[in-house]
C-alpha cells in the first residue's frame, strides 16, 4: 500500500513540477513583453501626462465599478523600475510607448479628462463593457496550458502502451483478462477425434468443480498441462474448450507476449499475470506457444544477459516454488516439445503431458461429420471413404478440405456439394490449384504421361502395402503431375519391406523415363528428395541396415536450434558417414533396379496407362485397375470419376453453364406456354416429360461442373 502511495505521490509530484515550469516560461516572456511596451501608471499622473500633452490617444472601458483606460505616448517614455519581485528585465532605461490605469466613475474625473483632451486635440474612444473578462483570461492563458498536458499525457501513454492497460509506464502488467464464457461457444462436443485427450483434461475441469471427491482420495491435481503435438491437431481448440466447460476464470495469453523490448517486463507480467490468476483461484492460465519463452537455457552463442531466460525462470518459480501456486493450473501448447527447458517438464510443474497426434480413419471420420454440420452435403458423398482417402490429415487440413469444396460447389453454382467438389477440393489441398491454361510442349507431356505411368505400375505390382488412388498428368503446383497411393491402412509402424516398395515406387518414375526415351529430366528432384530421406531414416534411425547395425546416429527431430550445436560435430566418426552415405545409395539402387524390372516385365501396361493419360489427363483406381488387367476402360465409367479435372478454364466452363440455363429457361416457357394451350391429360404428359428433360440436363451439369 505504501509503494502505490509512494508512485501516486511521485508521479503527482512531477506533474506539479511541469506546471510551475510551464506558467514560469509563460509569465517570463509576458513579463519581458510587458515592460517592454506597456506600462501601468497612476490616474494622477494620467492626467498630469494628458494635460502636458504627452498623450496622443486613448480609450476608455467601464470594467468593474471603474474606467478602465488605455493609450499611447506621442513619444516613448521612460519607464520607472519597479519596486517589488518582478520576473524579466527591470532595466531603468526601458522605453515605453504605452499605458494602462483606471479612474472612478465619477462627473468630476471625467469631466477633467475630457477637458484636457478636447484642448490638445488627443482622441479619445469609448469601449463597451466586458461581460466574460474572467473566461476570456481562462480561455487564453489557462486553455493552452491544458492541451499542452494533455498532449503531453498522451506522449507518456505511448511509450508505455506495452503495459497494462495502456496506463503511463505500465510495462510490466500482463495483457492478460479472463475469458468471458459468453462468447466462447466451443465445447467439448465440437471437439472430435481425440477422445482420449478430451478425457485427461474433462478431470481437470471436474476437478476445478467439484475439488472434495478427489481430496478425500488424497489425489493432488496436475499443476501443469502440457499439449503438445504437430501443427493443425488442435491443442488450442482443446484449450478453448476448457475455457467453454470450466466455470472459473481462464486466462489465455501467447508466449510471445511477455517479451518486451525493455529488460525485466517479462518477468514482472509472469508475476502479474500468476497474481490475477491467485485473486481468483480456482482459475486457469493458458500459455499458447509456450515454446517462445521456454526453450531450454544456456545454449545461445553470445555473453550477456538474456531477457527470455530471465522470463523462463520467473516462470519456473511460479509454477512450483517457496510461494506455491495453490488453486491455479497452467495449461500450454506448443508443436515443438524438443526445445522445451527440462526444468519445465519435470513434475510439479508440467505434471501432465498430453500428446494430441494425428488422428486416425476414425478420428477423421469425426473431424470431417463435425466441420460439416452447416454445410449441405450430396447423397454421393461418403464422408468414411473421404476419411480413407486422407491419411496424414489433421484437423485443420480437413476443415480446409471441406471447405474448399464448399467454396468449389458455390462457384459452380450448386446447391449441396458432391463428389466431384470433394475431389477436385482434396487436389487442392494436397498440391494445389489445377494449372490447366499452361502451355506444355508435345515431348514433355508424353515424358510426364510415362513418368506417372511407371510410379503406377511399380504401385500396382507392389501393392501390399499401398493402393494406387490417383493419377493425373495435370499440372499443379509446382509438378507437372502425380500419382496418389494410399496405405491400405492406418500404419503406426513401418516395416522394412514396405520401405523398399515406397523407394522402388518413388524411382519408378525416372525409371520409366530411361527405358522408354532413354534421356534424364528434372521431373523426379521430389522423388529422390523423399527416396534419400526415407533410405537415411532407414540406415540412421530405424537400424534396418546390415552393416550399421541397430544404432541410432541422428534423431528424428534435428536440432532444436542453432545455438545448440554450435561447436558440436556430429556424433558418429568419418568413417561412419562414408558408410553412411554407401548405405543410403545402396538402398535407392536397389530400389532403382527392383522399378527397372517391374516396367520392363510390365511393358505392354505401362504404354497402355501413358496412352490413357494423354487421352484422359486423369485415371481413377478403377480405371487404372481395369486398364492393368484387361487393357481397356470399365465400360460403365466411360466418362470419369473425375469431371472436375476434364473441365475447361473458368471462362469456358462459366459460358457453358449460361447457355444451359438459358436452355432451361427456354424449356420453361415452353411448358407454360403449352400449359395454357394444351387440354389437361396431355398437359400431364407434357410436364412429365419436360421434368425429365431438366433432370438429365441437371444431370449432365453435374458431371461436368464449372472449374477454376
């Protein structure tokens, strides 16, 4: 209580001071001003100066009971020095040029005034009373004054902006408030897909709630709960959650939110921010990115003191220190978990650590019903086979899917999305916007038709573990064209055999490309980027190689930073990594010579799918399937799965679309026309068969919707 007096009192202080400084400047340059010019004299010697015209004009002024008077010398004058404290020039040789005094109201006086100015001919003027001087003097002396403070207040109160509330020098409070659970409207039931991490933190909640049925077990609640997970698996939308469910204050704020420009403001908002959350226990504290202020120490590069080490450890004693943190839980979210200080991670501190992964055939399945609750969806679509077709998704990516299809399907004028959004929308996400309008040479697009034929034959050959989905020689993104092949199934462990097929199928591409033009194009780069990761996780991670044994030599996570090497080499010799890279090359051989033998054993197939894509542009699993088997199209799907990608640009497909509308419009009046011709039974007839005629245009628009 004595510091906020203190401060209260200082800052009164140095305001009182600016104030007698600023009236001092303004009374110093009115005072020099002043006696410069003007002079105040006595009526006496008014009249004395009026009568030995020495006066060449005045005016007069009733103010206050008196004759407020005025005027100018004929000749500057000599001022007398003043006798009291004056501030400014007290020189006696002053020249002045004019005067101010005042007379009584009275006959006599101004009638001796009068006289004497009508017998030196000195002019006299008359001025009306002021009804506001006083105001008049506040406005001009006193106005001024209070801008300049205010401005100067305002000045003040941005430089400390970073603080609390945006009072003057409030650095240090945290910009943390409760959440209103008002406005947040997210739920535990909007959450899908993580069950089991909705469980873990439901026990918090109940716990906040009702906290007698686990103190009577002598269970002690976590104090900390750390989320931590790929980007898009929703850490935050959990945390929202808990926000939505949990009936006491919650405080959310980002890491990056206690760093300042200024030293120690990140310590004091730890301090702030643990402060508000224990007036109010019970209550949460939501840390998002959590990884901005806790990295682990000691590892930068340079001396000094560091300003996010200095919030860390304010942190690490609020959590679990002498002063304690009863009633307070802290949650956290971060994607990057390797980095994260030790100490932070111990019990008592982050006593939970829920890891919120990828989700599963099913977890997607749930994500996707939930994210497509608003949005009217085709008797054509599957949500369970969209579920299979998107292994490696997470949320956030299946948000986007739907609705991009969304956005798709509102293009194309419909009213429910289908099928072929979906589709077209899944590309999309995978490797961007079809790029139908550029121009490719006849060579390269046959090069990029074998390329992807020999990845789907080398896929369909060795299919125990991946299914050709897709492929397409349309260009998007920056590929020219690709082939989809999903894993039968969710995989959690990946065996040595199922590495092989994916590098054999990765280089079955240039494989094709040699046997068939004899020549090496650029196309495969991305292949042989994710054949060589794969082959060195193989040989330095998962110990699937013979002459290295099963040793790990690099971790699967990198390094956390570049401060944390710094100085270190790697942890294995030079012999090691020669044998290393031997491995590795040996492996994408092996894989390179397995492709060769597949499309030369399959030659026949592989030129009738090239063939296909030139004419087709995209093969569904079916078609690719009947191709491989029979060497012809499925009879039924003679027109593609795939409309979205045989679509014309979106000036051709818009034009299209206008002329069948206006068909159908035509259609229409037609039928109201023969409606008030025809007799009633015929007119029947008539509606019926014009019903099917917009049905199959309908139809028809369907299949081939309007693309980008």
């Amino acid at each position: 209580m004595n510091n906020k007096k203190n401060g209260l009192f200082r800052n009164s202080l140095f305001y009182i001071v600016v104030f007698l400084l600023v009236m001092g400047v303004i009374y110093f340059f009115q005072g020099n001003n002043s006696s410069s010019q003007t002079q105040d004299i006595q009526t006496s010697e008014f009249i004395q100066k009026l009568n030995s015209n020495k006066i060449k004009r005045f005016s007069v002024q009733p103010s206050g009971g008196v004759y407020k008077i005025s005027g100018t010398y004929r000749t500057a004058q000599k001022a007398k020095p003043s006798t009291g404290f004056t501030i400014g020039n007290t020189n006696s040789s002053t020249k002045v040029t004019k005067f101010t005094t005042s007379v009584l109201q009275n006959n006599s006086t101004v009638s001796e005034i009068t006289k004497a100015a009508n017998s030196h001919n000195v002019k006299m003027n008359t001025k009306a009373e002021e009804s506001s001087g006083f105001w008049v003097n506040i406005l001009v002396y006193v106005l001024p004054l209070v801008i300049f403070i205010f401005f100067f207040y305002m000045m003040m109160g941005q430089a400390g902006q970073g603080g609390g509330n945006g009072r003057v020098m409030n650095f240090g409070k945290s910009k943390a408030k409760p959440a209103d659970s008002k406005e947040n409207k997210v739920r535990f039931s909007d959450v899908a897909g993580e069950e089991e991490e909705k469980q873990e933190l439901v026990e918090v909640v109940e716990f906040l709630k009702d906290p007698r049925k686990f103190n009577a077990l002598g269970a002690r609640i976590p104090s900390g709960v750390l989320l931590e997970g790929p980007p898009g698996t929703g850490k935050t939308l959990l945390a929202k959650a808990v926000a939505g469910e949990a009936a006491v204050p919650f405080y959310s704020i980002s890491g990056s939110d206690f760093v300042e420009m200024f030293v120690g403001v990140g310590a004091s908002r730890v301090r702030d921010l643990f402060d508000q959350a224990k007036k109010n226990s019970p209550s949460i504290i939501f840390i998002d990115e959590i990884d901005a202020v806790g990295r682990q120490r000691g590892a930068g590069m340079g001396g000094g003191h560091d300003e996010r080490e200095q919030t860390l450890n304010q942190l690490l004693v609020e959590m679990d220190g002498f002063t304690g943190n009863e009633g307070v839980i802290v949650m956290a979210a971060t994607n990057r978990s390797d980095v994260l200080d030790p100490a932070l991670l111990r019990p008592g501190r982050f006593d939970r650590k829920i890891l919120v992964g990828r989700p599963d055939v099913k977890g997607r399945e749930a994500i996707l019903r939930v994210h497509a609750k608003n949005k009217p969806l085709a008797g054509d679509v599957d949500l369970k086979e969209i579920s299979k077709q998107t292994p490696g998704f997470v949320g956030a990516d299946l948000e986007n899917l739907l609705n991009e299809a969304a956005l798709l399907a509102a293009r194309r004028n419909k009213t429910a999305i289908d099928a072929s959004d979906l589709d077209e929308a899944e590309d999309r996400v995978i490797a961007g916007p079809a790029k139908r309008d550029r121009v490719i040479s006849k060579q390269e697009r046959n090069t990029v038709a074998y390329h992807e034929a020999g990845h789907t034959i080398v896929g369909l050959v060795l299919n125990d573990a991946r299914v050709v989905h897709k492929v397409t020689i349309v260009p998007r993104g920056r590929a020219g064209g690709y082939a989809i092949m999903l894993p039968r199934e969710d995989q959690m462990l990946l065996s040595k055999k199922d590495a092989m097929e994916q590098i054999a199928g990765l280089m079955g591409g240039r494989t094709a490309e040699e046997i068939i033009f004899n020549s090496e194009s650029s196309g495969a780069s991305n292949d042989f980027e994710q054949a060589t990761q794969l082959a060195r996780a193989m040989v330095t991670q998962y110990g699937m190689s013979d002459k290295l044994g099963t040793v790990q030599l690099e971790s699967s996570g990198g390094q956390p930073f570049a401060g944390a090497a710094y100085g270190q080499g790697p942890a294995y010799s030079q012999d090691t990594a020669a044998t290393i890279d031997s491995e590795v090359r040996r492996i994408i051989n092996e894989g390179h010579e397995e492709a060769k033998e597949i499309i030369d054993a399959h030659r026949e197939q592989h030129k009738i799918i090239a063939e296909a894509l030139l004419k087709y542009e995209t093969l569904d699993e079916k078609q690719i399937l009947s191709l491989f088997k029979t060497g012809k199209m499925p009879e039924q799907d003679a027109q593609s799965e795939f409309p979205s990608e045989k679509a014309a640009t979106f000036e051709e497909s818009k034009k299209e679309l206008e002329r069948r509308e206006a068909e159908r419009q035509q259609q229409l009046e037609e039928k109201a026309n023969s409606d008030a011709t025809e007799p009633e039974d015929v007119d029947s007839d008539s509606s019926d068969s014009t019903q099917s005629d917009n049905s199959s245009d309908e139809n028809q628009s369907s299949d081939k919707p309007d693309d980008e």
